[in-house]
C-alpha cells in the first residue's frame, strides 16, 4: 500500500493539476478531497487540453478510480456538465463516486454569493460566486443537504422546501434580489439526482477498502495552503481546509494514513482576488510573466496578481501539512530572465519577523528581503533529466528547498505530462 498526497503550497494554480495527472499514472485510485467547481485546473497531454473543476485529475486514465469526497461541495448541474465535456472529447466518466455525505451546491446558494459579494462593494473579498462559502455555511449551520439527501426524493423534497423558504426570505428582505420557485428547483434536481445515482457509493467505505486492499491511492487538494479557512489570510480563504489535515477529513482518513505529502510550489508567486500578496510586482516583469505563462483563471478568466516567489509563505505552508517533498512547477517560464529574486523572510522598521502574521494590517505593512539569483536564459522544456538542467536553474530550485526546509521531488518545465523531471518517485 501507498498513498500520496498533493497540496498547493502557495495561493493555487500551482499547477496541481499537472503533478496529479502525473502521479495518478501509477496510482489505482484518485480522491478530491475537499473545494467545489470554484477550483479549476487544466491537463495537458497529446496537446490537448482538458479543464477540469469537480472531477480528479485521474479521469484521463481509464483504469483508475475517482472518488469526489465527503469534504467537497457539488453543484449537479456543473458536474454532469463537465462530465458531458469529457465524454464528447473521449474521456469515459464510469470509474467516477461520488460520495453519499457530500454537500449539495444549489442555485440559491450561488445567488446568496452574488449577493454577498455586491452588498459588501470594495470591501468584497472576490469570491468565484459559484455558491461555494454559502453551501459551507450550510453544512456548518446543519441545515446543509447531502447527496444522499437528494437521492431520496421524500427525504429531499421536505429539507429542499425549508431551505428554499429561508433562502427566498433572505434573498427578497435583507438582498433585495428575486427568490426561487421551489417546485421548479425540485424538479431540476431530482432529474440530476437520476443522472447522477450511478455513481453515488459511500466513499467513506470505499477508501478504506481501496487502502486495505494495497491498492495506490492519491489524495488531490483543490486551493492552496494560504487560502486555509483557519490558517491562510483570513478572511480572503477558501470555505475549507487546503492542507492535509484538511485532506484527511475530506477523504474520511486518519492521518497515519497520508504519506508522501507532495507541496506544489509555483517558481514564481500568483494571487487571485483579494488579500495581501507581500511579493507581488505591479509592474513590467509582472505583467511579462503573466502574459508568458497566461496565468488567467481557469474558472473565472480573471487575471492573475503576479509577484516573485516567496519561500517566507511556502515555509510556512509546508508547517501547516509536514511536505514531504516539493514539486516545483513552471519554472520553464523563468527561462528568458536575467535574474531572479525569493522573498526569504520579512521585516518590520528594519527588524526581522519570523511569524507569518494572523493581522492582514500588519502584514501588509512588512517589507519583503529578497535574495537574486541569475537567470539561467535557455530553453529548458525539453529537458527530462534533474542533472541537465542549466547550473543556474538547479541552484534556484535547490535554494528554494534549503529555504523551506523540504527536499525536491517533482520539477516541472511545461504544462504538458511529458515535460516532468521526477527525482523522488513514490509509487
């Protein structure tokens, strides 16, 4: 038996889709284990493209399993699209579950987002307004509605009928913005839950079975370590936990049973929406790399704030999870620079701090140190050996492990699977 774990280090789109893709070519299982449709990542292999939002990265291969865990929140609607994409590019969907517990994203809640989101003005935190915090909320108030809710049509009739009371009165009074017909939204539903039924399992029961059965499993994160409900920049987070923590409850796995904890580190740093960004350029090398390496939302087309990477933050994420291993991501996109700089830590009126701050005021008021690296200015796509690659790009990449305290195991110099350096192999 063997499992890994793969977890965004910094604010997402690491390219975790990428390092999943890969490991799940030996892996029998993939698990998501937390997020919603907010989460969006891109796999390329034989120059096609495939985007992906609810469903594991492991659907390209055939003969793995997908699970879509307890801890994730699922829009029907948006899933059955997906899926329908997949099939018409010739991707075959029958190996998916789909868990019993999962939470259920319904279109109030998607309007109480975007609601949300308006009435606060410029103090909006810059959410996907895909309904994913107002399903949260939900399930933590106890008046969420599971999967297995909606496959019982009694059960699912009387729960949706009392939410959709409460959701028009909030919508209507306090938003000001229309309410839903129930009977209409019951119908919807219903006829998703028949689509849907196929794959519905108790995954709960069925990871562990896989696990017991020596089988390799793969736990995927969607989000980043910074985005932690609890432990990033509070309140510009997710609605759930992006660490490994998080993943265990996700997936229903005590924590023994997480090894090989791979942090997808991006060579560089990106934000989207709100929130601190220490390292972040709003000039000319910014706007380079982001057009570069087109780093514009996969869900939302936003896009993306730009800056150097920093070791400071991913130090502080690989505590959060106990990394294992790094897997370095886009560092081809650095190839045309003459130099390069990492935040190593941060100060404060000329004196160091060694925290990362809970306080987003005081936080923005550090100033990054950097330390420059020279550029390494070759074309490093083609290279599939770590000891090929230039001097220059190897004594980057082994700055950043000595800055975060945790070895390499995975560089990436493209955005397709084939364009992978592994230098820790896990399954």
């Amino acid at each position: 038996m063997a499992t890994a774990m793969v977890i965004g280090a910094q604010w997402g789109d690491e390219g975790k889709g990428k390092i999943v893709d890969y490991l799940a070519a030996k892996a029998d299982v993939v698990v998501r284990s937390q997020g919603g449709n907010n989460a969006g990542h891109t796999v390329v292999t034989g120059g096609k493209a495939y985007p992906l939002r609810l469903m594991p990265s492991g659907i390209m291969y055939p003969d793995t399993i997908c699970i879509v865990g307890t801890g994730v929140v699922i829009d029907p609607k948006s899933l059955l699209e997906e899926m329908n994409a997949l099939k018409a590019q010739g991707v075959d969907p029958s190996n998916l579950q789909i868990s019993t517990r999962a939470h259920v994203v319904f279109p109030y809640h998607i309007r109480l987002d975007e609601a949300e989101e308006a009435r606060k003005g410029n103090r909006k935190i810059g959410t996907t307004k895909n309904g994913i915090g107002p399903c949260y909320a939900d399930k933590i108030n106890r008046i969420g509605i599971r999967i297995c809710d909606l496959m019982d049509k009694d059960v699912f009739a009387e729960k949706l009928k009392y939410n959709v009371e409460v959701k028009n009165m909030l919508l209507e009074r306090l938003y000001g913005v229309e309410g839903f017909d129930y009977e209409q939204m019951l119908k919807d539903y219903l006829g998703y839950a028949e689509q849907l039924r196929p794959y519905v399992c108790d995954t709960n029961h069925t990871v562990h079975q896989y696990i017991e059965e020596g089988k390799n499993v793969l736990f995927e994160g969607a989000q980043a370590s910074m985005l932690d409900l609890d432990n990033g920049t509070y309140p510009y987070v997710t609605s759930s936990h992006p660490v490994a923590g998080g993943a265990c409850v996700g997936a229903a796995i005590g924590p023994h049973l997480m090894q090989n904890i791979f942090g997808v580190v991006k060579a560089y740093s990106t934000r989207v929406g709100e929130g601190p960004f220490p390292t972040e350029l709003n000039n000319e090398i910014g706007n380079n790399i982001r057009e570069i390496a087109h780093e514009y939302g996969t869900v939302t087309g936003r896009p993306r704030r730009v800056g150097w990477l920093d070791a400071r933050a991913v130090r502080y994420a690989a505590g959060l999870s106990s990394f294992d291993y790094l897997a370095i991501t886009r560092l081809d996109v650095l190839d045309g620079m003459d130099e390069i700089k990492i935040c190593v830590g941060y100060e404060k009126d000329g004196q160091p701090v060694e925290e990362y701050p809970a306080d987003l005021k005081y936080l923005e008021q550090l100033t990054p140190v950097y330390r420059t690296f020279k550029g390494w200015k070759q074309d490093i796509s083609g290279i599939r050996k770590y000891e090929e690659l230039p001097e220059n790009a190897r004594i980057y990449v082994e700055a950043i492990a000595q800055l975060t305290g945790v070895p390499i195991g995975i560089v990436s110099v493209g955005p397709s699977r084939e364009q992978t350096i592994v230098v820790k192999e896990v399954f």
